[in-house]
C-alpha cells in the first residue's frame, strides 16, 4: 500500500511538473488577439481588372509566371485543372483578369500603400475594407523599383494604421501580418524577424525585411506589424521553390515605402542617389591583398563615364567602407545607402586605398532610367604577362571597341599556362587594366608592374570580360 501511494505521489509531482513547466512555456508567447483587434481594420482587400495578357493561372498577384516566385504552384495548378496542359504550347491570350493582393491604410483620408506589381496594369482598382464597403480607388503612383504603389480611396475617417520604425527592428523578434492570402480576407500570420538589410537579385536598392511568416499569393502589400502594433514593413516577396510558403518571405522597411509614397504624391515619381560605380564583394583573399584585416566594404571595379563617381576623388580599386557615417559591409548594402540621398547632395565617403584610409565627399547625383543606366554600363577589357604564367599582348581595336575599352588601356591575355593565374581563374581574352593598384597599359606597363611584386605576396588583379570587369586574388609564386 505504501508502495502504491509511493508511486502515486510520484506520477502526481511529475504531472505538476509537467503542467508548470507547459504554462511557464506558453506565458513567454506573445497574445495577438488584442493587436489583430486594434489594428486588423486598417488593412484593405484589393483586387483588379486588367487588359493585359496574363501570366499562368491569372488570378494571381504576381506579374509573370517564370520571373514569380510562385511560378511553379501555377504550372501545377493549371496542370491539375487542365490534364492536357502543356507548358511549351501555352500561349496566354488577352482578357481581363483578377488580380487578388492586400493593402493598408496609412492616412484617414483615404490614402492606401500595396505593391506596385499588385495594381501593375489594372484597368480598375477595387479596394475592400473590412466593413465590406468597397471602392474603385485612384492610382496616385507606382514604383517598380521598390514595388510600392500608393492608391487612393474617396472616403473619410478611416482607421489609419500606426507607422512604426523598421530600423529598430531587432533579429529574433516576433511580427505579425494580416492580408488576403488566396482570396481569404484578413487572414493573420505570425513569425519572427530572420534578417535585417537582405538584398534580392534585381532589388538592389531596398534592404529588405526577411521573415518567416507565413506570406503567400494575396499577401502581397499587407502590412507587417511589431508588437506594438505599428507597421514596420509592406510584405512583398516569398522565395520559393514550389509556388508554396517555405519560410523565407522579405518585407519592404516601412520607412523607405513612406518617403517613396510622400515623392509619388508630391512629384509623381521617385528620385534615388546615383553613385555610378560597378561594385564587388570583398573576399577574404582580396581583402589580404588590399592589407585589410578583415573582408568588408564595397569593391570599386569600374568607375562609369559622366558619372557623379567619375567626377570625385574615387578610384577603381577604392574600397568603400563607411558612406554617410554608415558602415558598408558587404558590397549589398552600398545601393541602398546610395539610394537614399537626395540628388545633388553631398556625401561622406570612407574608403581603403593602398591599405590607408580616406576620407572626402561626393556630390551624389540622379539615378538614371534603366534603359539609359544600360547603356552607360558597358563592358571593358584588358591583357597579361607571364611571372604569372601567362603571356599578354596589346588590345587589337577590335577587341577595344568590342570591350568599349579607352585608347590605351589594358592589356589582353594571349595564352595562360600552369601557375597563379590559372589558379586564379584568369583565362585567354582577359582583359588586364590593373595590377596590385597599378594601372596597365600597355605591355611594358605589366612587365614593370610584375617586376615590383614580391614572390609569394598576394596581389589583386583587375580583369575586364564581356560580362563586366572583376578583382580576382592571386598568390604569386
């Protein structure tokens, strides 16, 4: 009997245990009932009719199936809708399309934030809030580059969303967002901040928001929310390799939507700071070869003609370590900072310069156009020697016009043989302009500079291809 009471209280002591310990737990989660009821009537449902020729599986909110993250969930999609269907035959057709994404409102007087890829070609926008009143709405202006579009509706006394501020954003803490995933109004997700600062393929210039709340097709614009209630982001971007939510989703900084938002409504367009440089990441090898303790900045690897950098104390082969008081990183984080600065204000730039540093200002101009920015951007080249292993010879003009190289710069890399250039990745057509910060020429100019390098000292070399030019790391033997 005592043994049975013995075990008794034991099982009884483990269970309080048990329970302890699941409520100690479960205190330390955040409650969102109370956010979502504060702040879930500021968020607007909105969908679209357009002209143009959609994508696969038109009612989504992405622009194009192969470019969308969500590209994949559509061709499944259609498949299992249609089991004749066959990717390479489909051709889309012109029709009018829904497009289902979400919103916010950041003003009670009727002015609302989405993504611009939401409303992107919309012939009518609707906006639905959540009392079920529904309004075609006004685009006020869009911005491809941050995909932010700002809308407004024709009405007053709105539930306003509190703006908060994503740069105290910390890693680790929780956020929530509210949208219309697939259709399904005011839907809530919650999560935690994964990175701060992220940079996309193609969005140079919006340091994003990187989460892994639950975002899919529909959330697209929502608002993401910090505890306290305030919107600290626009949801924007899923990455993805099934169409589905993996846990990888990227918010626009609220900050950098609202000052896109106030230059839309102000002057119908948006202005960025223009740099005009081509830029690298800083390896560990090239760090050493810069005699930089540790990998960081932005790499100078060209320098554009006309440009606000061509017309300042940068050179190529600086590496840009602080801009405006801000430290760079990684090579990522430049264009945002760039971006940020109003065209013809000056800037404070820090770089490393033969392993000193330097300080001066540029006066930023205005990012150009894509169309014009491209044609600014053209490659260049240039040739090598042999204490590398390599034999070089001039730049035919050929080659020179091909490369849009200036008379008299660089050198061609004729043949490449065993040894620290190969290692390095240089091969034949490399256009050498640059070694170890000494600018090459011609011929003679490579020679003299391989004459100064020391056996087994590590150098930095500047190559131009066709794709653009690129420091490469090499040991010397």
């Amino acid at each position: 009997m005592i043994h049975w009471l013995h075990r008794c209280f034991g099982r009884f002591v483990l269970a309080c245990a048990l329970i302890l310990l699941s409520h100690s737990v479960f205190a330390d989660l955040p409650d969102f009932t109370e956010l979502v009821e504060n702040n879930h009537k500021s968020v607007v449902n909105i969908s679209t009719t357009n002209g143009k020729k959609p994508t696969a599986g038109g009612g989504s909110d992405m622009p194009q199936l192969d470019d969308s993250p969500f590209g994949e969930f559509f061709r499944k999609f259609l498949e299992e809708q249609s089991p004749g269907f066959n990717e390479q035959r489909f051709q889309p057709q012109q029709f009018d399309s829904d497009s289902l994404g979400s919103g916010f409102i950041v003003s009670d007087d009727g002015y609302v934030l989405t993504n611009n890829h939401v409303v992107d070609g919309a012939e009518e926008i609707i906006v639905r809030l959540h009392d079920r009143r529904q309004f075609v709405a006004e685009l006020v202006g869009k911005d491809a580059r941050s995909d932010v579009a700002v809308l407004k509706i024709d009405a007053s006394g709105l539930p306003a969303a509190t703006i908060g501020k994503s740069s105290e954003l910390k890693v680790g803490e929780w956020v929530l967002a509210i949208g219309s995933p697939f259709g399904f109004d005011f839907s809530v997700t919650a999560g935690i901040v994964s990175a701060t600062g992220r940079s996309l393929p193609r969005e140079n210039y919006v340091p994003f928001i990187q989460t892994d709340v639950a975002i899919n097709p529909g959330n697209s614009g929502g608002p993401l929310f910090n505890l306290e209630g305030e919107v600290v982001g626009i949801n924007s971007q899923i990455y993805s390799r099934t169409g589905g939510f993996m846990g990888l989703s990227f918010s626009i900084p609220i900050e950098m939507a609202i000052d896109i938002a106030d230059q839309l409504k102000d002057n119908g367009k948006v202005s960025r700071g223009w740099l005009g440089v081509i830029i690298q990441e800083v390896t560990r090898e090239l760090a050493e070869s810069f005699e930089m303790k540790t990998a960081h900045g932005a790499l100078i690897s060209r320098i554009l003609p006309e440009s606000p950098a061509a017309n300042s104390s940068l050179e190529v082969g600086d590496i840009i370590v602080s801009f405006n008081g801000q430290y760079v990183d990684k090579s990522s984080s430049l264009p945002p900072l760039v971006g940020q600065v109003r065209a013809n204000k000056s800037a404070d730039v820090e770089v490393i310069r033969k392993g000193e540093s330097v300080k001066f200002e540029v006066l930023i101009g205005e990012l150009p156009g894509s169309e014009e920015l491209a044609s600014r951007d053209k490659p260049e080249t240039a040739k090598t020697s042999n204490k590398l292993g390599i034999e070089v010879a001039p730049v035919d003009d050929e080659l020179r016009s091909a490369l849009s190289l200036d008379a008299g710069e660089g050198v061609v890399v004729a043949k490449v043989g065993e040894g620290p250039a190969r290692m390095a990745g240089i091969r034949e057509g490399d256009v050498l302009t640059m070694i170890d910060s000494a600018h090459i020429e011609t011929v003679e100019d490579f020679d003299k500079a391989m004459d100064g390098v020391a056996d087994g000292s590590s150098i930095a070399v500047l190559v131009q291809r066709a794709q653009g030019p690129i420091f490469l790391a090499l040991t010397v033997e």
